[in-house]
C-alpha cells in the first residue's frame, strides 16, 4: 500500500482523448503523478513525451509493468485489448482503474446532477416513483478526429459504448436492480457503423418501476436531445440536459421548478472526483461509490439486453445470473 505522504504513482495506458484527459486530471493533483505511459501507437508516445519530457513511455505494458514502480493501472485502451491487460495488471499484483466496459470508470456517477437525482429518489421527495423515460437522441460522428474509431466497426458499439453508462446511471440513482429486460437493437439505412446503433429497452426495477429508455448515435439531428424523466406518487423529477439542469414539480405545480447545483466540468471534475475516491480506496480502503463487482451487473444487464434483442424474450435477470454464474446482487 503506498505511503500516504508519498505522490501516488499511477501507470496510464492508453494515449487517446479519454487518455490524455486522464492525465490533465492526473496532473491538476499535487499528491498524484504518473509513473510512466504506454501506447502502441509511436507517434501519441512522441507527441506525449513532446510536453511530458522525462516521463518513462512504452509500447507495452508488460514492459512498463516491469520497468516502472507504480502504486495502480489506469486503463484507458479499446475494450477488445482490454481483458488480458487487466490479467496482466492483477499478475503484478496492483490496483486497476479501468474504463468500460467492465469498469470502475464510472464517472458519470459522481457528477451532481446524478447524486442529486439519486438523493430524491432514495429520500421519496416526490413520492414513490413509479415510471420512466430516458431518451439520449444524437448523431454520432464516428469519424471525426478526436473521436476513438474502434465504434465504427465493433459489435453493439452504441450498447457497449454509451447505452452501458445510462443503464448504470439508472442502477445507481434509482438504487435499485432490473429484474427484467426486453430489447430490441437496430441499425438505421444511413448508419455509418457497422453495427446496431439504436437501442430500445423496457427495464423493469425491483420495486415495480417501469422504464423505457431510447438511445440512438445516428439520429436524423445533429442537435444532442436528451430527457431523463421519473414520474413518482407526487410528482415528477426531470433532467433536461446531458450532464445537468434537474428540475421538479409535485402533481398540481404549474410548472417545472430547477434545482441548485454546483458547478462542474463534465467529464474533469466527476473524472477528479473518481480518482479521488479510487486514490483514497487504496491508500485508506475507504468504499467506493463503484466497483468491479457492483459494475458486473450493468455489464450483466447489458448482454442480457443483448441477448433479448437476439432472441425476441425478455430476459428475466436472476435466470441469466444464474446462468451465467453470478451472484445475484445484494
């Protein structure tokens, strides 16, 4: 366990967009630092190293796992590379922070729009709640630079690679499990990408909450839209933006009223918060808002949704846990 006065050392693999935010957010903490990079691409390792000088950087990480002294991984890397790099990083016996999509890089969870949603919830604010919508409506460029073009051509690249944090939102704010899903996946005519870019679920939520969620990286808008609407006994609590703008009403208010929340940057300051939390998970073993072990049943709830798209049925999830060996949650 690392030394409390000592910087914590962290190895970044991976030297995309999400990779090189990683490290400005590595790099705005006086108690953190990198202990080195890996890329197998040479030119992000010599763009990199360019403001970086001095910093060990490798085309491997067995080799960087070897040559560096690191008190945890951070694996930013395409999903497909990404469960042997986890053995590796286990083999060497240190802490992984990972992205999706087995991930403990939930950072949507920790921006204050979720935690205020989950704290009306769970407080009944509003009442019970009973139903739901989540629409995410956005046209996607795959292609644009700056954008990872691994989605293109992966299988179920709007599921695995944005479906699976609005599904893991749903977990965390609604504190509750789905015990059924029904899906359907599809891929419009004029999709760039290879595979479904178009997913519709039914969710049903112990409790008997009902949700219908939509999401699509190839609608006909370039505009984002996006609602996050649950109707409770006494009333309805609605975010209105992607990473912001909660409001409420009880069942006769005559209109939507916002609700305070501290400003944040998206993606840096709930990324800072996470590191915070995994930083002092290490170092204190205080809990973390997100594990490995909380997020296998997000990943879980995804392939189920997955499998009911394949099969036409919907998927009650203590069959497919038990199929599938898992534990069902606490």
């Amino acid at each position: 366990m690392p030394v409390a006065s000592q910087p914590f050392r962290i190895l970044l693999a991976g030297l995309g967009n999400r990779g090189r935010m990683w490290a400005s957010i590595i790099e705005e903490r006086a108690d953190v630092t990198l202990s080195g990079v890996v890329d197998v691409d040479p030119s992000a390792l010599d763009a990199f190293a360019a403001r970086h000088p001095g910093l060990p950087a490798f085309p491997d990480l067995g080799a960087a796992l070897q040559a560096t002294t690191s008190d945890a991984v951070l694996l930013v890397t395409p999903p497909y590379d990404r469960l042997p790099q986890a053995a590796q990083v286990f083999a060497a016996g240190l802490p992984l922070l990972a992205e999706k999509p087995l991930s403990v890089g939930l950072n949507f969870r920790y921006l204050p729009v979720s935690r205020k949603l989950r704290e009306l919830v769970i407080a009944q604010a509003f009442g019970a709640p009973g139903f739901a919508q989540f629409t995410y409506l956005r046209n996607r460029d795959g292609r644009r630079p700056g954008l990872n073009k691994y989605p293109l051509t992966m299988q179920h690249p709007m599921m695995l690679e944005q479906s699976i944090h609005h599904l893991d939102l749903m977990r965390f704010c609604y504190a509750r499990e789905v015990e059924q899903v029904l899906c359907r996946t599809w891929n419009p005519a004029w999709s760039m990408y290879a595979h479904d870019s178009n997913v519709s679920c039914l969710l049903t939520f112990t409790g008997g909450l009902e949700v219908s969620y939509l999401g699509t990286w190839t609608g006909g808008w370039d505009e984002l839209q996006f609602q996050w609407r649950t109707d409770c006994s006494r009333g309805v609590i609605v975010q209105r933006e992607l990473f912001a703008d909660l409001a409420t009403a009880a069942v006769t208010d005559p209109e939507l009223a916002p609700v305070a929340l501290p400003a944040a940057r998206p993606f840096y300051d709930d990324s800072a918060a996470l590191l915070a939390d995994f930083v002092s998970h290490v170092r204190a073993g205080t809990p973390l808002a997100c594990s490995g072990a909380d997020h296998l049943y997000t990943l879980a709830l995804c392939f189920a949704a997955i499998e009911s798209d394949r099969t036409g049925c919907a998927v009650a999830m203590d069959e497919f846990y038990r199929r599938h060996g898992i534990p069902e949650p606490a």
